[in-house]
C-alpha cells in the first residue's frame, strides 16, 4: 500500500470514507475527464509501452433512456452504441450508415429456471421448512417432463425477438471452449412430456385437469417465483446449501478435482462432465442465451471488431484498431 497515499487514511472513519478516485493504469488510454452519470473522457497514451490508437479521444456518454441511445446513434450524435432494445435493430439496419452486429456477450449471462429439490431434512431450522418446494420436483420423470414442455425457440423469439440461442447449462456458449457444445437438447414434445409422467404414475384420478402425485396426496401445482430484480434471486431459496437443494456425489467430486487441476485440457472435460451430469439430471431448463445487439455509424469510423466469438465494439481491442473513415 502507497504510504504517501493512506498514512492520513489508516483508521475509521477515514479509511471507509476515502473515495480513492485517483485513476492509475497503464492502458493505451488515459483518464481526461470524468462526470458521474455523464461521460467518461478518455485520451490516447501516446506513450504506452506496447501500441498507440489511432483515435486521439474515446468519450463513453451516460443516456438515461434506450430510446435516446438510438436516437442519438441515427442522428449521428453518437458513433457506436453497445446497448439497445432489440425492437430497434429493423429500424437501425434501414440506415444505410448503421450498422448492426450481433454475438455472444463480453460478459454472458444465463437467464435459468430453477428447480427447487430440497429435502425437507436438508432445511434449516431457522426457515421453518419454507425452503422445500414441491415433491414432484424431486423425482427426474417431472424435471424432465417440464422440460420437454418448454419451448425455448418460441421464448427466444416472443422475449429476445430472434437474438438469442437456446440454452443447455449453466456455462452458456459464450464462453467458448468451457462451454459443453455436444449436449443434445430435449426436444419440444408436449405429448412425450405427457407419456412421461403417465408412465410415472403421475395422473389426473379426479378429472380436473391437473395431475396428482402418484399416491394422489397432491395435485402437481407449482409456484413461480421470479424477483423484481432477478440478480440475487438464488437467495430466494433459503436452503442453506445452494439454489436448488440439488446434491450428488460425482458430481462434487468433479467439482474438487477441477478445482485444482493446472492442465487446460484436464479441467476442461472435468467441467464438461459436470455440465453432463447437471444436464442428464435436469437440475434447471435453460430457457435460452441472450445475444448481445450493437451498432455502429459506417461513416464515421472504421476497423471494429466484428469477427470474434463474442461482440463488444467497445473494448480496448477496438479502440485501438478503429480509425477514421477517409
């Protein structure tokens, strides 16, 4: 730690209320100005040790709505947009001097539907049994049911309109080589998802429309949980372990050895291996993998990187190439 720095900072309150917005990097970049809410200004290092961009500034503008980011991407107020409503991309491809780009994610995410498969034996005391969900969730024969039942390309194109891929584990494709690319997704096949739980003995024995458990204790109605704000929604299921109460041996095991296996390769088919069996036992339905949409004005500017497995025109490796049209 820089003495010169936090020798005034050593003791509270000082220490937590230092805000410490010096910026010290050496990027190709340099810190010129900076408004909270409102941009970032950033100039070229003209002496950084490896390469020098060809652009003198880069400024990153804060807009309150998706629609002025468009707006401001058409009106040529703006040269390239890393974010927009997938309604906007028919509009933005009819502008000659715009160009659209779509791909995995700098930073994938996984949207997920969780299964909740805690025991009631597995529940914490202090939650008084609330963590256990229904018991059919806990035999595969329903897992896999539901998730021949969910049609993922109709969700993909009702909800992402078109941009997005369906979804198989929790490691989406946009992770490149981590990913488990030779997973064969259930099909969509309502009346197989039906054939699987008569076969399991999950029937409609009073005619009502919904089936029971096979002792007929309980029809097979399933709460839908989902947040407001969905990032910490794995709390939702306060179990005390993990998300979805699920546990099996192997796959712990695999867990333990990929974490301190050095060799790529090695670690890579452990991870794959975990990828089958959470698959194999549908402990989630991955409902899709959500595309990221970006643009850029033609006319402005040139040499973006549009060729990699994931999209990010505003990443330091774009900065550096992109330079003025003639």
């Amino acid at each position: 730690m820089p003495e010169h720095i936090w020798k005034d900072y050593a003791e509270a309150p000082a220490s937590t209320e230092f805000e410490n917005v010096g910026m010290i990097g050496t990027g190709p970049f340099k810190m010129l100005e900076y408004k909270q809410n409102e941009f970032v200004r950033l100039g070229a290092n003209q002496d950084h040790f490896a390469s020098v961009p060809k652009i003198d500034e880069a400024i990153f503008q804060t807009f309150e709505s998706d629609d002025v980011l468009v707006q401001s991407l058409t009106s040529g107020q703006m040269d390239m947009i890393t974010e927009m409503p997938a309604t906007a991309v028919e509009t933005l491809k009819g502008d000659a001097n715009i160009q659209v780009v779509t791909g995995a994610p700098f930073a994938p995410a996984v949207s997920d539907i969780i299964f909740n498969q805690a025991d009631p034996e597995n529940c914490p005391t202090d939650v008084g049994g609330l963590c256990t969900g229904h018991p059919a969730l806990r035999d595969r024969n329903v897992r896999l049911a539901l998730a021949h039942a969910t049609d993922k390309q109709k969700l993909i194109d009702i909800v992402l309109l078109g941009f997005g891929a369906p979804g198989l584990t929790l490691i989406p494709d946009g992770l490149g080589h981590w990913y488990n690319d030779t997973l064969t997704d259930f099909e969509f096949d309502v009346a197989k998802a039906n054939q699987i739980l008569d076969d399991a003995g999950y029937a409609d024995s009073d005619s009502d429309g919904v089936r029971e458990m096979p002792d007929g204790s309980q029809p097979l109605n399933f709460r839908m949980h989902w947040p407001s704000d969905s990032i910490d929604a794995t709390s939702e299921i306060p179990n005390g372990y993990n998300e979805t109460g699920y546990s099996n041996p192997a796959y712990d095991e695999l867990y333990e050895q990929q974490g301190i296996e050095l060799d790529l390769e090695k670690r890579r088919a452990l991870v794959w291996q975990m990828q089958q069996i959470v698959f194999e036992d549908v402990v989630y339905v991955i409902p899709f993998y959500e595309q990221a949409i970006q643009a850029y004005r033609v006319d402005k500017f040139t040499g973006w990187i549009t060729d990699k497995p994931k999209i990010e025109l505003s990443d330091v490796s774009s900065l550096l190439v992109i330079e003025p049209v003639k």
